[in-house]
C-alpha cells in the first residue's frame, strides 16, 4: 500500500510534466517494493522526459524482466533503443509488443520509425564511402529526429561537417557530447578534426593525442595524429630551408608536404603559396602563378596568395590579371598600400595598351640617351623606305610603318620631359603631342644632318650603304 501511494504520488507530479519530483516518488515506490514492473515502467517513462535514455532503458528492460507481457515496457524499451540509435534493438522490441498485441498502432509506427533509421544508416554509410559528405549530413539530421540521443549518428554527422569545411557547427557538436562525456574518444577526435583542418595544428595534435589515450585502437585519430605531426615538421622544414635561401630545398619540401593530406585545405592553400613564394624566386614565374592560383581555389580569401599571384603577373606583363587580383585585395582590405599596388598595376595596364617605344628601338627602360641614340641609328638605318624602294608593295609599306614607327619612338625617348610622361603612363595625347602629324623624314634629316639628300646604294647581293648627297 505505501509503494502504491508513492507511485500515485509520483502520476500525479508526472501529470503536472514535475519530472524530477515524479522520478522520486517512482523511486521510493521501487525501494518499497522492488519487484513491480509498472514501477520501473513509469520511472522508465520519466527518465525518458528528462532526456536520459540509458538510464530509463535500463528501468525498461527491468521492467520486461519483471513481466514479459508488460507491453508498455517493451515499448518504452525499443523507444529507448531507437533514441540511442540502435535500430535493431528497437525493432525487436516493437515486435515483442505486436506479438502480445497485433493491433497496438504505436509499436506499428515505432517500428517504420526503426526501419527508416535503418535506412538513412545504409545511405550515410555509403554515401560517406563516396565522400559525399552533404548527403551524409541530410541522412543524419534525419536520423536524428527519430534518435536525438544516438551519439553514433552526431559525431558522423560533425565529422562530415568537418570535411565539409563547417567547422563552428562541427565544434558544437563535438563539444556538446564532450559536455555530457568528457572521455569520448570520437569527440574529442573531431575536436582535434576542426583545429587541424582551421591550421592549428599544435592545438588538433593535442585533442588526437587525448582520444588516443581513450581510445587506443582509435584509427582516425592514430592517422589524424600522424598526418599532423608530419605536415607541421615538413612545413617547418620548408620555412627554414626558405630562410636560410636554400630555395631548391624548400621547394621539394613543400612539395613533399602537400602529398601529406590532400583534405587539409587551409595548410595547403598556405603550402602552395609557400612554394609559390620560392618559384617567383627561382624566377619560374608562370609555376609560381599556378600555385598560387591552386592556393586560391583551396582558399578564395587568402590575401597572401592574391598578392604573391598579381606580382608574378607583374612581373609577367600579364597587367589585366594583375589589375583584377588587385581589385580583389582591395575590395576585400582597403588599405593605402593596397590601393597603390593597384592604382601601379592600372597604369601599368595602360602603358600597356599603347605602342612600345621601348621594344621598337630594342633597348631597355634604363637605357643611356646614347643607347637611344644609337638605337635609333640602327633602327631607322634598317627599315628607311629608300633601301627597300626594290621590294614587293607589301613589304615597302610594312618598312614605312616601321620607319614611321622609329621615329615615334626617338622623338619621345629622347626627350627627357616626354620620356618621363610616357614612362608614368600619362596621355602624350593629352599633352598636345599627335603623333600622327609629325615627319619621320623630318627627324631622320635632324638626326643625321647635312644639307643634300640622302641614298641607299648596293654594294654587293643584299648589301647596301648609306651615302649622303
């Protein structure tokens, strides 16, 4: 009678939703009177309020034990089962019930519920196989509505999440079960998963290490643990060879690195661009672009990368794809130097759209004024339309342009004020010079002087000499 009267005072405070107030009394009626199923059956279902599943399977199986036609112990069991994932058990359970009971509509549905669990594992198993780790996370999400305590489905589906490159929602997975077992070796390892994948290496090393000692045959986390290690001492390496110059070196040690772990995509944006860095100085300046543009693909916000990549394009005279890195770095930090580099590589841009004053004379952007000048004697001398007055129309007019051409050029380098505008990128047109106005011949006479004419007489087989009147 007194085991009685606490479990209908413990109804009672179940009625008002009071769990922990009828988780009490259930508990003072089973101490009174330790052999009533029903009592282990109603603790079973307040625990199962509460959200502590493996405590109440365990009251709902002693409850069957007690009476193995104890329907609703047998429910609550398989629901206790299927809460923490393990669909099998919940199956057999929901079929006990329907063997006591045909026609129960819950151990019905309970039992679809299991098999569409069942199902949602055989796809995520698969479907992780084949690295598709979105679908692995949809089938675990609905999973977990029918097994919201299964620990088994969460750390799969933070662990995709991880792989994924979502690594705040796979920490808080991960950390919400280490809150409720701080020993988990799966946690703790997708913990280690998330610092490792962000680059912080030292700090994944340490949550690797801690599910190891948890769980020694742990394999995820022993290759995990190992992977790192290697990718920090390889990476070191690297950085020291490339301090001490030593550029040869560091390339194969970068190169080594990134063969660790294709998955590790912040440490191998980083490694690519490290290697890049060592390309541009062994002026292999297009394997530097490809590197740093596989650093990008891995990582679209790596200002480093973009930089390192639209220096090589400078370099290269690849102005367009400099601009557009450039602008890149620019939207993402407004910084004055940023803005400098671009509005450099624009001008550069622009210098490049106009004529080439510099390659048409064949000299450098250092050239002396004598070097001009003598270029300019060689140029002008080679394609004056008098030593091609025998050639095909085709090619005669091919030599004026060229001559013209020439001439365009020597009257701006050789003026040190022009020199400068042209050098800066400004307009020449701008400035009142049309290029399109001015004699050729006009300079030539300026250039070789003398009051007669001039002419191209052979010599020989395609010879020729140069004679003033």
């Amino acid at each position: 009678r007194e085991a009685e009267s606490f479990k209908e005072q413990g109804n009672a405070y179940y009625a008002k939703k009071d769990y922990n107030e009828a988780y009490n009394y259930y508990t003072k009626a089973i101490d009174t009177c330790p052999n009533n199923a029903s009592y282990y059956g109603n603790r079973a279902a307040t625990l199962m309020m509460l959200g502590r599943f493996r405590e109440a399977l365990g009251d709902a199986q002693q409850s069957v034990r007690l009476d193995d036609r104890f329907v609703r112990g047998h429910l609550r069991e398989g629901k206790c089962h299927l809460s923490l994932g393990n669909a099998m058990a919940a199956s057999r359970c929901f079929q006990r019930v329907l063997e006591l009971d045909h026609k129960n509509t819950q151990a019905q549905q309970e039992l679809k519920n299991a098999s569409t669990v069942l199902e949602y594992e055989k796809i995520a198993e698969v479907d992780f196989e084949k690295r598709d780790f979105r679908k692995v996370v949809f089938c675990m999400d609905r999973a977990l509505e029918f097994a919201p305590a299964c620990h088994r489905f969460k750390i799969l589906k933070a662990e995709c999440l991880a792989l994924l490159g979502r690594y705040p929602e796979a920490q808080s997975v991960a950390s919400d079960i280490l809150r409720m077992d701080s020993t988990n070796a799966d946690a703790l390892y997708v913990r280690g998963l998330c610092l490792y994948y962000e680059d912080c290496i030292e700090k994944a090393v340490q949550f690797f290490v801690q599910a190891l000692r948890m769980a020694p045959d742990h394999e995820k986390a022993c290759l995990a643990c190992r992977n790192a290690k290697a990718l920090k001492a390889k990476k070191e390496d690297g950085n020291k060879a490339f301090k001490e110059g030593n550029y040869k070196l560091a390339h194969e040690l970068y190169t080594e690195a990134l063969g660790i772990d294709p998955n590790n995509i912040k440490t191998n944006a980083k490694l690519y661009c490290n290697r890049g860095t060592v390309n541009s100085k062994l002026r292999k300046l297009e394997e530097a672009i490809d590197d740093c543009t596989n650093a990008v693909k891995l990582d679209d916000t790596y200002i480093k990368a973009y930089l390192r990549r639209a220096q090589c394009y400078m370099d290269t005279e690849q102005y367009e794809d400099a601009v557009r890195d450039y602008e890149k770095v620019y939207q993402t930090e407004k910084t004055k130097e940023h803005k400098q580099l671009l509005k450099n590589a624009q001008v550069e841009l622009k210098k490049s759209k106009r004529k080439d004053y510099y390659k048409i004379l064949g000299v450098d952007k250092n050239a002396s004024e004598d070097e001009i000048k003598k270029a300019y004697r060689k140029r002008a001398l080679m394609h004056h339309p008098d030593r091609h007055s025998g050639a095909s129309a085709e090619v005669q007019k091919e030599e004026e342009k060229k001559f013209k051409e020439v001439g365009e050029a020597f009257t701006i380098l050789s003026d040190p004020k022009k020199k400068a505008r042209y050098d800066s990128g400004q307009d020449l047109e701008e400035d009142g010079l049309n290029m399109g106005d001015f004699d050729a011949n006009n300079i030539f006479k300026a250039f070789f002087g003398g009051p007669g004419g001039f002419s191209f007489e052979a010599s020989g087989p395609g010879n020729f000499f140069f004679q003033f009147g």
